[in-house]
C-alpha cells in the first residue's frame, strides 16, 4: 500500500492530468469553432463543430468536468470527473429549447424597463 505522501501526490498529479487534458480538448474545440481545423481524435461525427460545444471547468468546488451544449436537440449535460474512481459520471441534462422562448425569467431590471431606458436615451440624444 503506497504511504499517505506518495498517495496525495498521485492525486496532485492526477487532477493535473485532467485538467490538462480537458485543457487541450477545450483548445482544440475552439479551433474547430474560430478557425474550422481539428486534430482527428477531435472530430466526433461530420458537422459535429456545427452541432457540439465542450467547455470543462468546475463542477464543484473540488472537482472538474465537462459541460456539453447540443445545438441540434437543444440540451445541456453537465459531466463530473470522479478522480477517486477514475470515472466521468453525468450529473444532469435538461432541455432549453423552451427555456430560450422566454422574453424574460427572473431578470432585474425587466427588459421592458430597459427598452423604455434606451428609447429615453435615444431622444435624449436627438435633443442634444
């Protein structure tokens, strides 16, 4: 059984190991998106820049994941790495495309308020 230092450290360079790799997936996504090239390990399916956005980082205050945004069926699914047990574990999915058909939830101020703002401000302008 390795001792209580040796284990922290293979953990310390776990979590390294993760966040780097979730770093270069992360990089090359955005190359697929900025400038339409992949390496081929990137490339899921034909069109799948189209369809696909990963963005890892935090899913808690001691773990990282993976956020992954189906433009096609319209969901978000939150993944978290377990790095005790070596695994990705899905945390949660939800579909947005009703979500996206609000004018507003839960916003200050209503953006009501902020049209009448702008159109204040615009005649101000005029004025000037």
């Amino acid at each position: 059984m390795p001792s209580r230092g040796h284990l922290g450290l293979r953990l310390g360079v776990g979590r390294w190991l993760i966040v780097i790799l979730l770093s270069g997936i992360v990089t090359s996504l955005v190359g697929v998106l900025a400038f339409g090239t992949s390496p081929a390990w990137a490339q899921v399916s034909s069109g799948a820049a189209d369809r696909l956005v990963v963005v890892a980082g935090r899913v808690t205050p001691e773990s990282y994941g993976l956020y992954l945004v189906d433009l096609k069926n319209g969901t978000i699914s939150v993944y978290q790495y377990l790095s005790s047990k070596h695994t990705l574990r899905l945390m949660a999915v939800r579909n947005y495309s009703f979500d996206v058909q609000l004018d507003e939830y839960n916003t200050e101020p209503p953006p009501l308020e902020i049209k009448k703002l702008v159109q204040q401000h615009k005649r101000l302008a005029e004025t000037k």
